[in-house]
C-alpha cells in the first residue's frame, strides 16, 4: 500500500482531488491536511510514499513555514525523508524554480489540474518508489512533550548513565531521560545491535575491532575517537555478530 500525504487548504480542491485517488486510485492511502499544523502532525506520526502539496496555503499559524514549499523543506529534515516523492500544485507558475531549487520535487502542476495526466503520474510514482518508507528502520522515542525519530543506521552507540540515555550518531547527542536500554534494544534490529555493557548498546556494523586495556576489553567505532566498553558476559555476543 502506496501512503501519500495530501496538503490543500481549498476544500472544492480537495474533495476533487481525492475522488480522483479513490476512483482511479483505489490502491493508495490517502491522508488529507488543511493546514500546515494538520500536515506536521501527520508527517511527525507516520511515514509516507508521496506528499502533493499545494503552493499556495492560506493563513498559517507557524512563522516560519507558511506555503507548500516552506513545508517540503521542513519534511525534507526529517529521518528517511531526503528522497521521497514530493508532486506541487499551484495556480501559479512563479513559484516554479523556487519549489525546485529548495525541496528537489519532482514535479510542479499548474491548475486547473488535467485528471488524465496527474493519475499517471500518481500511479508511476506509486509504482517506482524511491524505496518503501515503510522498510525502513527507526528508533521512536514518543514523549508528550516531543517525538524523537532516528534512523537506526545512523546511530553508533547508545549509552545510559543514572537515568539518562543518551543515542550518539555522527553528527549529534540526543538524550533522553527515563527509557530504558532494553526498552530500546526491542526497538533495534537484532542482527545490527548489541548490548554490549550493562550501560552501552552498539551498532555492530560501525565496530572497527576490540582491544584489550589491562584487564578490561574495549570496542572501537568507525570514525569515533572515544572507545566504548565490552563487558565480559557480553563479549561473546558481540564478537558473533561481528561473524555473521
């Protein structure tokens, strides 16, 4: 099942738009936002195939992002998102460069939209999908006061300290207070993660080798200067998926 994400604020466009997806589309999930608040929550929550966003919005509540193309920007910073499918529509041509040069679309309508064509593209879309969104590998951490998404590939190591857990990838620190390393651990795929200390979870796939310091056994990381510990009831475990 193909999901696509549909932002239009007009509710004449809306409704013609998603008669097309249910007659002639009857395969795609289709999720309707008006605004852009409605469109965050739903790209935030879930993942998708294909976004159609309308250029032109009306009144928005947040200040920094307040048309279709302020939006692809937004969606484009997300985890898993940098190469997903995203088709505009506009009654005006002048946004034309800009909605190319700033969220890489793939294509620009002009309406009034020609029924004929834009299933067509719907439907090769759906069926040449960059890759299925919904394959991919996340870590989801949903407090109720923020959602945190990783990519699972993008992590090194996680490490919990007192009641802080604190997820290394290249570029950043998260930390995350009151979540439990098992509880993350049931989130990770188990080829790819071990724990290896009683404090530390580690992507197998970064392990550059181990050493041994005095009487203590450590794991280096791909492009890591710091090393990570290896507990001896742990070290048998770890060196087997280093195997395989």
């Amino acid at each position: 099942m193909t999901n696509v994400l549909l932002l239009e604020d007009d509710l004449f466009a809306s409704r013609y738009l998603i008669d097309l997806f249910n007659i002639h589309l009857p395969n795609i999930n289709v999720s309707h936002a008006k605004n852009i608040k409605e469109a965050m929550n739903l790209v935030q929550s879930r993942s998708f195939d294909l976004l159609v966003l309308d250029v032109d919005l009306g009144e928005c509540e947040n200040e920094h992002i307040k048309n279709g193309i302020d939006f692809a920007e937004y969606f484009r910073k997300l985890p898993g998102n940098e190469f997903t499918w995203i088709v505009f529509i506009s009654a005006y041509s002048s946004f034309l460069s800009e909605s190319f040069t700033r969220s890489h679309c793939y294509d620009y309508i002009i309406k009034p939209i020609e029924p004929i064509k834009f299933v067509s593209l719907i439907r090769n879309l759906a069926m040449h999908k960059v890759s299925s969104i919904a394959e991919r590998k996340y870590l989801t951490i949903n407090r109720r006061d923020y959602l945190l998404k990783i990519n699972v590939n993008d992590i090194d190591y996680i490490e919990i300290f007192r009641k802080q857990s604190s997820i290394f990838t290249k570029d950043n620190q998260h930390v995350v207070s009151r979540y439990p390393l098992k509880e993350m651990l049931k989130q990770l795929p188990e080829g790819q993660f071990a724990q290896c200390h009683r404090s530390y979870i580690v992507n197998i796939y970064k392990i550059t080798g181990t050493f041994l310091q005095g009487t203590y056994w450590y794991i280096r990381l791909l492009d890591r200067l710091e090393t990570i510990p290896l507990g001896d009831s742990y070290r048998d475990l770890v060196l087997n998926k280093m195997k395989k």
